[in-house]
C-alpha cells in the first residue's frame, strides 16, 4: 500500500555503489541553502560544496533536521542514504532491544513516522539516497532490484513511499545513442571512456524487475535517460506540479 504525501518535491535516487548517486548532488542550486544529512560515517562528498553538513550519530537526529528547516533557511534537505539510516536504527534500537518483536514494530514505524509526518508538512525539496541490491522473488523466481530493508518495510517496499525514484546507472554511449535530449550531454571525456553515470527516469524491457517510477507524463521516451544531475529533476518536479 503506497503512502500518500503532500510534498511534491520528493525523490528517491537510488542505485548500486559508485554509480553517482552523491554525485548527482554536484549542481543544486543555492548549496548554502542545502541540509545534507549523512549517515554513512562522516562519508565525504565526491566534490567541494557549500552545503550545510551535519554527520548523522543517531537516526532520530534526522527528525531533528526537518524540525530546523525554517530556522537554517533550508531549500533542500539530502538523506544519504536511507539505507545506512535503516542500518542505524537497527543496531542502536533493534538488536540491544529485550523485546525484539515491539522493536521491530518500531524500526518500521520510524520511517512512517518520518515520512508521514516529517517529510510531507515540509515545502523543502527532500531527497533520499538509497543502495539498491539485487533479491530474489520466490513467488516470481525473479531477480528484482530494490532497496533492501528488514522486517515489514521489505515485504511494502521503501519504494512505495515515493512517486518519483530514478535509478543511477553506468551505461555504454552505443545505448544512450536511442535516447536523444537536451538533458543527456556527452562530455569529451565520456566519448574516450566509451560509457557515461546517468540517470534512468523510467523502465526499460531490459529492466522490467526494477522499482523506478515517476508520475505520468513527467519523462518523455527520449528522456529515459538523462545526465545524473539532481537539479534537473527538481527543476522538472516543480514544473510538472
């Protein structure tokens, strides 16, 4: 059952390691006025920015963030990633707990709660960062490649809490020749290498068991795939809404 938010400007980027997920982030507009949250261990960005860090010790402290918004003069806030910050949760909450079964409950209830009521009263653009794995469906007996939770969370999926999820991928220049457009620039460095990092706005027949969506109408065909700018989706989100 998908959750249903007021914000708008809400993105899931998720994808497998180093394929540019931290680095779509590079070009956001007015950085001062970004709240990057990270839950990776002090993890650095992959460039120099002017955003508002904040090392993330506690997966409560992200509460804490969106109830700063106002007061920081916050544009957009960053969660990277919704993985680690799952993680988190469950080594500091989950696995001392006595009562596992309530703990459990509650490791689900900490992202409806953040989502619900966090997420959804705020204007600021929200976006989430997210490791993808590849899981069997034994029902299916299919590969699917999702975000990978535990407890209840992973049989409704992280996912269904987003209408808007683009995939980072790292993909050959000879498939990106059908997908033409004024978002998808190929550098000089790009051509030598023979691949570029890209984002995938929509699903392909080759990646049918993934979890990328966006709300009708928002990509064109020719827009499958774009360059792994962040600012581009944002930009697209506010118009579309």
């Amino acid at each position: 059952m998908s959750t249903a938010l007021e914000n708008d400007h809400l993105v899931l980027v998720s994808g497998k390691s180093a394929t540019g997920k931290s680095a779509s982030l590079r070009d956001l507009k007015d950085p001062e006025g970004v709240m990057y949250l990270n839950t990776e261990n002090n993890k650095k960005l992959p460039f120099k920015s002017k955003f508002q860090e904040f090392k993330v010790l506690d997966p409560l402290q992200i509460y804490e963030g969106f109830d700063n918004i106002e007061k920081l003069n916050i544009n957009t806030i960053v969660v990277d990633t919704l993985t680690y910050m799952m993680d988190m949760y469950e080594s500091q909450y989950v696995l001392p707990s006595t009562n596992t079964m309530k703990a459990w409950g509650e490791y689900a209830q900490f992202l409806k709660k953040m989502m619900a009521h966090y997420v959804a009263r705020t204007e600021a653009n929200v976006i989430f960062l997210a490791h993808t794995s590849d899981i069997l469906n034994e029902k299916e007996m299919a590969m699917e490649t999702m975000v990978k939770v535990k407890g209840s969370l992973m049989n409704q999926g992280v996912e269904s809490f987003f209408s808007t999820i683009v995939s980072t991928k790292k993909v050959p220049l000879q498939t990106l020749e059908a997908y033409k457009n004024n978002w998808l620039v190929i550098t000089d460095e790009e051509e030598m290498l023979g691949f570029k990092y890209v984002f995938q706005t929509k699903l392909t027949k080759e990646t049918v068991n993934e979890r990328i969506r966006s709300p009708l109408g928002m990509w064109d065909n020719s827009e499958t795939y774009i360059d792994n700018n962040m600012q581009h989706v944002i930009d697209r989100l506010r118009s579309y809404y």
